[in-house]
C-alpha cells in the first residue's frame, strides 16, 4: 500500500494531468473521477512543456465546459508552485468575480494535506492567504486579476490568459481594442523577464478579431480543439505518443454527442456555434439573418387558430422624420411554428406611442406583451405600472425584457431558431417589404424590426410557460388547462 501510494505521489508531482486528477476530485467531492480523455492529455502535455521553459508563448483554444479554468488558472498555477515555490505567478481574467472563484479553487488545493504533503516545501506564508492573492513562504506567489484592473508594482514569471472578454461583448469593436491594449500596455509588462517568462492564454473563440487571433498573429505556438474535428491532425499527448484525431472525430463524445451538439448548435446559432464550439469564427456571409431560414405561407392562420400570440416592442423616443421607429410585431404560435401577423412601424411621439400600443393589445388580444427596457420602454411600463396599481389586476401591464448585449450578439444568438425555420412569413402584406429589407440589410441605419425580433425569439426561447396556455378565444380569458398532447413540437 505504501508502495503504491509513493508511486501515485511521484506520478502527481511528475505528471500534470495525475495533479488534476487529484485537483478535480478535491474540488469536486462525490463526483465521479475524472476522466483522463485523450484532450486533457493533450493540454496537460503543453502546459507541462511551458512549465520546463520549451514554450514560452502558448495558447489553447477550446470549447465551453471542457475544464479549462481548472486545468489552467488551477491546477497548472498550484503545479507550479509545488515545484518552484519562489514562482511569480499572474492569472487574469474578465471579471473580479472569476478571478475570485479561481484563486479560491487555486487556495483550496495548495491548503489541502495532500498537496502538503506532494511539495513539502511549498507553504503559504502567515498573511499570505489573501482574496486575490497567495504568498508562499519562499516569496512566490499566485495574484488574481482581472480586466482593466491595476497591476503595478507586481511582475510575474507565468502569465495565465484565462477568457478576458465575455461573449455578449465580443461584437464590439472598442471592447475587443480595450482587450488588446490591456493586454500589450498592462498585462505583458509585468513578465520580469520578457525572454524567460512564460504567457499562456486558455480561452474559447468569440470573434474572427479576438484576442486569441491577435495571440496567432504573434506567433504564439497554439493546441486548437474544435468539437468536431475539422481536418486529420496529429496532437502530441506526452511521452512521445500522439492521438490521430480524424476529420469527424468529437472532442469528448461520452460528455457531448453529435446529438447534443447538434442541439447546442440550433440553440446558439451557427455563427456563435462556429466561434465558441468549432474555434472557427467566421465572418458572416453577407447578412446575419437570411430570408431563405423563413417559412412562406399564402395565408395567416386567424388570430383564433393561433394558441399563444406575443406582441414584442422596440420604442423609439420621437416622432422626428429622422428618428428611429418604433415597432410591434405581433407572433402567433399555430401547429408548432411561429407566424409573424402584424407589423406596425411608425415614427412616434410618446402620447401617440403609448395609445398604439393599447391599439394593438385590443386589436390582437395577445396573451404576452414585450416591451424593451430602454428608453421610452421605460416610461411606457411606468405608466401602465400606475394605472394597474389605481385600477387593479385586470388593467394592462407588459412585461420588459432587458437587452444583454449588443443588437449583433442578441440576433447571432437567436439564428439558431431562425435557420430551423421556426418563423413563418406571409407571401404578401402591406409590411413585408420593409420587414424583409431591414433583416437583410441587418445591422443597418434602421434595425428597429430585426431588435424587435431577436427580443420575442429570446423571449419566446427563454419563457416556456406559453406553451401550455390556453385561453379563450373571443375574451382572451386565461383557462387553467394543460394539455401538452394538443401541442405540435415540429
């Protein structure tokens, strides 16, 4: 037993992958062991390298949820330090929040007894237990930072590159320039030695012009892992033995299938599928959203065929010829598929907007209002806010919907539901040149419709209780009956 139990120290303190075994059960208890899959094999080869001088410029790119926080910003950072306790090491991150969480995780192993035990000559120093940051004895250390924070009068020896930017962000020009130049004129001057030190950026794909682009423009050595294999390649595991990954092969099929990405694909979309999954961003094709996703029909089902209608609202502050327009489309749900009923796009002041919104809830009856938190959409919720408080329950009340992003991430994020044709245009109406027009041109000078629909999609994806609603069709009365067999899930 004392045999064994030596034997399993010396692979732990050899072998980093052993370490993050040891790491993910200490983390994790009562979860199953992790598995050695052939990938985290393949990342803990090139981090063992970084850690023996051979690289000193590495990136990995790889899917969401594939354990790169605690390979890396983790187990790498204590690995380390067990072995070169005077190791200066600098972690950052995009939020406080994460860079918390990791440097908890990273303290959590080195207090452990185990981990005492493996590096006897690694301690933390009395005072040493900080939030962000950890302090040997032998005057290394582990300091958490994140994006845009200060980081003077601290160098390091490793830098660890762990997501700097959110992917709601990614669509932003300025944001990813703030990323860049954070990283150039803060992150990068704090190595003590700009030929010796190490940087290694793990981080998924957001954009064709994101960090870990800008990373392979400089010449930094790279292990890129889609989730499916796009080509025949050749990655080196450790101990001279490689894995002959085939065009087609999944990353981790016991974890993900091709049914669950496939899944995750129409749920993401296409183009954020390619960038966060395949680490394959792409400029889109002409146009975000394509007409040829959209269903035709000669002729709208009646508002009474329709089990659950949603009206979603982008407002506009003025009625100025140059302002933005508002806009209501009014969705109805019909065998299993979205048919758009209604456009309304006007440019209107804020008298005349809050009585056109009245005018369409009587018109179409419709079971949820959505209104964008923003703007006029405020007042307008204030307003009816008010008049539920004096006249009770029953006066009209939307429900507002705050944007997470910019119009660009909110619509790529919905483009997955489009292109399996989940919404119906009609063939001809009065609106639907213009509808179609703008969506082609998205994003343009008027993006009013498109906003408009990319809300309802996330609000209709993200709020599942319609689905089970019924309600009577000349009051618009509620029935308190569920009857999920009367529903077509195409």
């Amino acid at each position: 037993m004392t045999f064994e139990r030596n034997l399993l120290a010396a692979a732990r303190r050899t072998h980093l992958l052993a370490f993050l075994m040891k790491v993910f059960e200490t983390l994790h208890p009562g979860e199953p062991p992790l598995d050695a899959v052939w990938y985290l094999q393949a990342m803990c080869n090139g981090l063992e390298a970084v850690g023996r001088g051979e690289k000193t410029r590495y990136m990995i790119a790889v899917p969401p949820r594939h354990l790169k926080s605690i390979t890396t910003a983790v187990a790498f950072t204590a690995w380390m330090l067990g072995h070169k306790p005077a190791m200066k090491i600098m972690v950052a991150t995009y939020s406080q929040d994460l860079a918390r969480k990791h440097a908890d995780g990273c303290r959590t192993v080195m207090d452990s007894e185990w981990y005492r035990r493996l590096f006897p000559a690694t301690r933390i120093k009395d005072g040493g237990n900080r939030q962000l940051e950890t302090i040997t004895t032998a005057g290394g250390s582990r300091k958490a930072v994140s994006l845009g924070g200060s980081v003077t009068g601290h160098g390091a020896d490793l830098i660890i590159v762990d997501d700097l930017m959110m992917a709601d962000e990614a669509f932003s020009a300025t944001a990813r320039e703030n990323v860049r130049r954070w990283f150039d004129n803060t992150l990068v001057s704090r190595l003590n030695s700009k030929r010796l030190g190490a940087i290694v950026s793990i981080q998924q794909r957001l954009h064709e012009d994101d960090l870990p682009a800008y990373l392979i423009e400089k010449g930094y050595e790279t292990l890129i892992l889609p989730a499916t294999a796009e080509r025949d390649e050749r990655i080196p595991i450790g101990a001279g033995l490689v894995h002959h990954r085939r065009v087609g092969d999944l990353l981790n099929p016991g974890r993900e299938d091709a049914s669950d990405l496939a899944r995750i694909r129409r749920e993401m979309g296409p183009q954020a599928y390619a960038a966060q999954y395949q680490q394959n961003p792409v400029v889109p094709e002409g146009n975000i959203v394509r007409i040829e996703w959209f269903g035709r029909v000669d002729a709208l089902p009646a508002r009474e065929e329709c089990q659950t209608v949603i009206q979603s609202w982008d407002t506009a502050l003025s009625d100025s010829p140059t302002s933005d327009y508002s806009v209501c489309l009014t969705m109805g749900w019909h065998q299993g598929r979205w048919y758009l009923l209604d456009v309304l796009r006007d440019r209107l002041g804020y008298p005349d907007l809050r009585r056109a919104v009245l005018r369409q809830n009587r018109l179409w009856r419709p079971d949820h209002v959505v209104i964008e938190q923003a703007g006029s959409g405020i007042s307008l919720w204030q307003d009816f806010h008010s008049e539920r408080r004096a006249n009770g329950r029953s006066a009209f009340l939307p429900r507002m919907m705050q944007p997470w992003a910019c119009k660009e991430a909110r619509m790529m994020g919905q483009t997955g539901q489009l292109e399996a044709g989940v919404c119906v245009l009609p063939n001809e109406a009065p609106w639907l040149d213009a509808f179609v027009n703008e969506l082609r041109a998205f994003p343009g000078r008027h993006d009013d419709q498109a906003d408009a629909l990319s809300q309802f999609l996330e609000f209709a994806m993200t709020s599942r209780a319609w689905l089970h609603e019924e309600r009577d069709p000349v009051t618009g009365r509620l029935l308190r009956i569920n009857r999920p067999d009367r529903i077509n899930r195409k």
